[in-house]
C-alpha cells in the first residue's frame, strides 16, 4: 500500500544530515516514539555518502487492534536510511527500508531531503508498506497505515527538540 508523507524539519539540510548520524538524534527519537529501546550505526559521514542503522524497540499500545495478534506487546523495528553524498544546496535523496522483526511487514521508500529556506528543510517520503500475510495482508496494511504515519511525523517533534538540545 502507497505511503507518502512530507516532513518538515526545522534544521537547513546540511543540518538535517548531521542530525540523522548523530547517536543523540537517536536517543531523542527513543523518548518522542516512548521506545523502550534505540541503538544506531552510522557507515560514512553526512560530509559525503552515509548509512544510519537504527533499532527501535516499541511498545503496541498504540496499533491497531487487527495488527495486535501479529505483534504481541513490544515490537523491534529495523531501520535503515542510506543517503547520497549532498547536492550545491545541501539536499540528498536516499532510500529507507523498515522491516518488524518477526514478522511479515516492512516498509521500502525513497527519501529526498530539501532545503526550504536557510533554516528549514523537508523529507519527502514516498514509499510502499506490504504486509505479506495471505487474505489479510491489504487489511493489515489498511489498518497500520496511521501508524506507521505518527511514527514518520514523530521525526518533525524529534528533529525539533534536536534542534533546541544543539542551540544550547
């Protein structure tokens, strides 16, 4: 099922880069999406061509009902953001993959990252949930759409606090 979304990030794209390889970025994510656990990587450097690693453990309290008995309590979230080396202006475009442990559902998506403005940036999102269970796997995917959405848009309120944490 098609998912798109843009972000609006409150860091110019150059800023926005270093934010996603820094491991505090990812503490933050850690409380904004109440994760009970966030460990990350990161191959390369934002200066140029870079892969940030991320494992998320969330609760489900927050799924859907129909998504629950697939989940259980907690679930692991792989993710992983590969970025180009940046354009004049600082954009990229990347690709993002998130995959659930243990379970048949992930998310594949191209990323672009732009500047809009000198302090200010966007992520467009453009990407395909498949949930690879017969007969139910559209339902599923309908029904976990909204979720996977507030996670997504979690990053603007995370890169907002990030950005606070770096003025001081």
């Amino acid at each position: 099922m098609k998912l798109r979304e843009n972000l609006s990030l409150p860091l110019p794209a150059r800023s926005a880069a270093d934010m996603y390889a820094d491991q505090e970025y990812t503490e933050i994510r850690r409380r904004t999406l109440g994760a009970t656990r966030a460990e990350s990587t990161v191959e390369g450097s934002p200066e140029g061509a870079f892969t940030v690693r991320t494992e998320l453990s969330m609760p489900t309290d927050r799924v859907p009902d129909m998504v629950k008995p697939f989940v259980g309590s907690s679930v692991t979230i792989h993710e992983k953001q590969s970025w180009s080396a940046p354009a004049a202006d600082g954009g990229r475009e990347g690709t993002m993959t998130l995959e659930v442990a243990g379970t048949p559902a992930g998310l594949t998506a191209t990323l672009r990252l732009s500047p809009s403005g000198e302090a200010a940036s966007s992520v467009d999102i453009d990407g395909d949930l498949v949930a690879k269970i017969p007969l139910l796997g559209p339902r599923l995917e309908k029904a976990a759409i909204p979720y996977v959405s507030t996670v997504l848009r979690a990053e603007e309120r995370s890169a907002k606090t990030y950005r606070e944490s770096q003025a001081g």
